[in-house]
C-alpha cells in the first residue's frame, strides 16, 4: 500500500482536496474581503507556493494507513500470489530452455570441426600428389636420359634431341 501510495501521489489533487474540505461551500461577504485584502496585501501565490504551504513532505513510511477491510485485503493478497506464480512460471521456463540449449551440441562447432577434418585430408592428398609428381617428374628425366644415350641403328643419330639448355635473354 506504501509503494501504491508513493507511486501513485499526486501532489496538486491533494492540494485541492485539502483546499474543498477546509473552504465552506458559501462564502459570506466578510470572508471574501479577508482573502481579497489578503491577496491585495501578499499578492496572488502561486500553484508551487501553495503546495509547499499546504503540504509539508511526508514520507509515505511514516504515514498512517487505515486497514484495508478484509475482503479487499484477501483480494489483493490473491491478486499478489496469482502473479507472482506466473512469474515464477515463466522465469523457471526461461532457466529450463536456456539449460536444454547449453546441453545440446552446437551444429556450428561440429560443422566447423568436420570442415577442418576434410580440410586436414585435401591438404595431405594435394601433399600426396605433389610428391607423385615430383617422383613422376623424375623418372620421365631418367627415361630421357637413357633415350638420348642410345642411338637409331640405321642413322647412327640419338633417338631423342639434346636437352635444351637454358638460354640467357637476349639484349637489345
């Protein structure tokens, strides 16, 4: 009822209320002079003048509330527990979800290792095959060798041309 009441206040409403509960509903002539030779003599207040004047700040902790009858008491208490089962609700399913996700296995942290598995196997194939070549390579070098070693019976010249060799640019 604090907090409601905190929350919930209206200085300016209080103000008035207080100011309709204080004035009578009819004015007599002597009345109206007092306030308008008060009003000549002071000047017109303002709204602020009038809320501090006619209000001092009372903390809501150290006012007083008339008990609540019982009916409303209990319909307020229900209205409170209804609600905060709901809420309680609904956090213990956001923690329940949360902690089902963190169990389950990431699919992007498995696709990523699975990727880097057939990664790890295209660089040792393409390894692989760089070596085969290099071996290939060197064995088509000894074939040529051997080939330029032997000579056609009926030309006597080499089966295979000279190796070719390296040529320097030629300047200009």
């Amino acid at each position: 009822m604090r907090m409601s009441v905190a929350l919930l206040r209206d200085v300016e409403a209080e103000i008035k209320a207080k100011e309709k509960a204080e004035t009578p509903t009819v004015k007599t002539k002597e009345q109206t002079e007092k306030e308008d030779a008060i009003r000549a003599k002071h000047g017109a207040t303002t709204k602020d003048d009038r809320i501090n004047k006619a209000l001092p700040f009372i903390s809501v902790w150290r006012r007083k509330f008339r008990p609540l009858p019982e009916a409303k008491a209990v319909d307020l208490f229900a209205e409170v527990v209804g609600d905060a089962f709901i809420l309680l609700v609904a956090a213990s399913i956001i923690l329940y979800e949360s902690h089902r996700q963190s169990q389950k296995p990431d699919s992007n942290a498995e696709q990523i290792k699975e990727l880097s598995q057939r990664f790890d196997e295209l660089e040792k194939r393409e390894k692989d095959l760089e070596d085969a070549e290099k071996h290939y390579h060197s064995r088509v070098l000894m074939l040529e060798q051997a080939l330029r070693g032997f000579k056609d019976p009926k030309t006597k010249q080499p089966l295979l041309p000279p190796a070719p060799t390296p040529s320097t640019p030629a300047s200009a």
